[in-house]
C-alpha cells in the first residue's frame, strides 16, 4: 500500500480494508467453510490433539493455525488451496504415526523418549541439564500432585509431551523438602525426620553423618535435615 493512501480518518479504509463491503459476507461463508473443515481435520487427528501435545502434534497444530487465515481473509486466494494444505498437513501426520507404529526407533527419534528426573528420592541433575528443567520448575509441579519431599518419590519422568509421571515409593523415606527455601514454616510443619538424616540440597541425596564435608553423589557441600 503506498503510505500517501494512508488516512487516520479514512473509516472506510480502517473498517473494510481495501475490499468492498460486500466482501465481509464472503469473509463469512469462506470462516465457515474453513471452521468445519478444520473440525473435521481435528477429529481424524485423534483425541490426542486435545490433551497434552507432543512435538510432532504442536507442529501440526501451528501448521493449521497458519493455514487457515489465509484462505478466510484474502479475496484473491480460493479456499480450495487451503482445504488442500490441510489435507496434506493431515496425511503428514498420520503417515508418520504410522513410521512410527512399523520403526520403534523412528518414533523415538522423531517424538523423543521419557527422561528420569527422579530415581530413588535422588535428582538425576545430568538428565535434568540435558532437557533444561531446573529444580523450581520440577519442585513447584510436585507441590501441585502434592509431594512435599523427595524422599515420597520412586521415579519421576518427564514424558516426550512434557508432561511428568510420578510413581510413589513402597515405603516414604526422609528427603529434601521441595518447598521454596524461604518458606521456613512449611518446613518446619513437616517435622524434621526422627532418625535425624541428613539430605544434600544440591541433590537430595541422604546421608546419617552429620554435616558431611561432601555429598556421596554429587560431591556438593551444603546439607540440611531431611524431612519426613
């Protein structure tokens, strides 16, 4: 548009664009073709697509985000090629669940694999750096499935959709507390464990000496008393 067609107070202009009015009609009919089509592609896509994403089923959704504006707001573009891209963004999708039913492998690398950020009450922090959780982001959704301590935890993994499966131990053992360092009371309530243990701060490994020079695990030297 050459800027000199600008007009702060050309109404027509800022309301109905450089189309006819008439067109706001056909924006309507095109939305509305568009809008079922996309329910459908949706629905064929399976009710995956309406829970936690993974990698490939965010790419997919991004891709009919992009597809279908274009289709229900250009006068000079048909909604057939739309209808087509999302055909093709549907077979893509279903063609590599299917890869990924024949090859095991290639639905690994292409969707990824769970990763232990807990194993025993430990923090596995190699595999904690390797996927860029940090402690808080994993200590505040514990707090959330209410686990107050580690030493409650089996395993924790963080699945390829980013979500985290928790399996609870047999038994609870005194662990590090995964309230937030300032909340002292919370801490407090707890009740420090009876057999007086020790947990490293760095990784929740627990220990009977009392102020350790090093962790056994991680070879960090701050402790506090775990929890139970």
């Amino acid at each position: 548009m050459n800027p000199a067609d600008i007009n702060p107070t050309d109404w027509q202009r800022i309301m109905f664009g450089n189309t006819n009015p008439d067109f706001l009609l056909e924006v309507f009919l095109r939305t509305l073709i568009v809008y079922l089509a996309l329910l459908v592609i949706v629905k064929w896509l399976g009710k995956r697509m309406t829970g936690q994403l993974t990698i490939i089923e965010m790419t997919v959704m991004v891709t009919l985000g992009a597809i279908v504006s274009v289709p229900m707001q250009m006068p000079d573009r048909g909604i057939l090629q739309g209808l087509l891209i999302l055909l093709v963004a549907l077979g893509l999708h279903q063609g590599i669940n299917y890869i990924g039913l024949l090859y095991p492998r290639a639905e690994e690398i292409l969707q990824g694999k769970p990763t232990i950020l807990v194993k025993d009450g430990i923090l596995q922090l190699a595999e904690m750096d390797e996927v860029r959780v940090t402690r808080q982001q994993l200590f505040s959704d514990l707090r959330t499935k209410n686990i107050y301590q580690l030493g409650k935890l089996k395993r924790v993994y963080l699945e390829p959709a980013g979500s985290l499966s928790i399996l609870e131990a047999d038994e609870e053992r005194p662990g590090l507390a995964v309230f937030p360092p300032k909340d002292e009371k919370m801490i407090k309530a707890r009740g420090m464990s009876g057999q007086q243990l020790w947990v490293c701060i760095n990784c929740g490994k627990t220990t009977e000496t009392d102020g350790p020079a090093n962790c056994e695990n991680c070879q960090d030297q701050d402790f506090i008393k775990a929890i139970i």
